[in-house]
C-alpha cells in the first residue's frame, strides 16, 4: 500500500513537472509521448520483472536495481553540472523563459 501511494504520488508530481516545463503549444505532444513511455515501459518492464523474481528472488530483484539507480544517481550528481546546480541550490536554470519561445504557426 506504501509503495503504491509512493508511485502514485510520484506520478503525478512529475506529470506536473513535465506539464509545467513544457511550452504550451507542444504540452499534449509532450504529455502523450510522456504518458506512452512511462505506462507502457512500465507495463513490459514489470512482466519481464516478474518472470526474473520467479528465477532469482524477490529480495535480489528489488535490492540490486536500487543500488545501481543509485550508483547511477550518485555518478550523474557529480558528472553533471546543472544537477550538481540543482542538488546545491533547489532552483533549475531555464535556458529561456516559456513567454521567449515563438508559437508554431
């Protein structure tokens, strides 16, 4: 129930951030190419997941992708600069307001 509340809410924050990042005029492109993969990545990664828990554990399968999304994580933090920007002061760097971008005709 934990880990669903965690997704769901996880979710819906970064649908929220995608939407509010996005110019206005390419948000439901945006928004449909972001739902696809996340849904439908979501639904073949799980099946495959599922058939390798039945194999090596149920511990192991949740244990070792964590890590490595850490170590991941960790090595991005420190590799890139706009994360290290964002890590270090909570605000993102914009490259130009949503108000600069021109409207496609």
């Amino acid at each position: 129930v934990v880990a669903g509340g965690a997704q769901a809410s996880y979710m819906a924050l970064s649908a929220t951030f995608v939407q509010d990042m996005t110019p206005d005029t390419l948000r439901g492109r945006v928004m449909s190419l972001y739902v696809m993969l996340a849904a439908g990545h979501m639904a073949f990664v799980n099946l495959g997941m599922g058939a390798l828990a039945d194999v090596v554990g149920v511990r192991i399968l949740l244990v070792v992708p964590g890590l490595l999304w850490t170590a991941v994580f960790l090595a991005g933090a420190f590799a890139l600069g706009d994360l290290r920007e964002l890590l270090r002061s909570g605000t993102f760097r914009t490259a130009a307001p949503a108000a600069a971008v021109p409207a496609q005709a």
